[in-house]
C-alpha cells in the first residue's frame, strides 16, 4: 500500500512534469497542469494567456531545452498555494539564440478534483 503524497510533494512534482513537458512540446500535458485563466507575465513584463503562450510553445517561439532544478520553495493554504521553482534552463525564446538563464518561475496554484494546477505564473531571474 503507496502513501498518499503530501501537498507539498505534488506541487514538486507539478513543476518537475511542467519543465519535461516544456522540453518535450507535450501540449495535451501541458494543457492539463495549466488553468484556462492561466497567464505567465514574462519577464519583459508581457502577460501571455494560456492559449498563446503553449502555441507559442507549440510552434518553436519558446524553445526549452534543459532545466537544472536548484531550488523549489512551497506555501499550501488550503486549495491554493505558491510554487516557486528557481532553475537553470537552456532555451532560445523568441527569436533569440540559446541561452542559459537563472530562471525563477513563481506560480500561484489552486488544487481542483484532487489535483494541483497553475493559474498564474510570473518569470524573473534570481
């Protein structure tokens, strides 16, 4: 008999499935661990609603190919929660050559049917 993963172990768990489906374009995954109110602001400060941003991600504008987890910071408060997940990651984004950025990713989370999703996401570096 499997213990139940905590919380906090699932929103790890989010972040890990997030980045191997960011790598892989998997849309049908990344379209399940995304709300449909998601936005992510970028780092310029543009706001990217779900739809554009994983057909962004769908047809090469955002390109990741790799992301070294260094840290993953969780606070749960009953059915919402933050994620915070700081990463070195490999990408080109649009346009741009492939680089490597000190990427931290803070989410918002909210947990619905028994399973946590992003609902909003905001990038910096760290």
């Amino acid at each position: 008999m499997s213990v139940p993963l905590t919380d906090e172990q699932q929103l790890k768990n989010l972040y890990a499935e997030m980045w191997q489906a960011l790598q892989t374009k998997d849309i049908k995954i990344l379209d399940e661990l995304h709300g449909d109110e998601f936005i992510l602001t970028h780092m310029t400060g543009m706001n990217q609603p779900k739809n554009e941003y994983l057909r962004c991600v769908r047809d090469g504008e955002l390109n990741y190919f790799s992301a070294q987890v260094e840290n993953i910071f969780v606070e749960v408060d009953g059915l919402k929660g933050k994620l915070i997940g700081q990463s070195k990651v490999e990408a080109a984004v649009f346009g741009g050559r492939k680089n490597t950025w000190r990427l931290q990713l803070a989410f918002d989370v909210e947990k619905r049917g028994g399973k946590w999703i992003l609902i909003y996401g905001k990038a910096s570096t760290y």
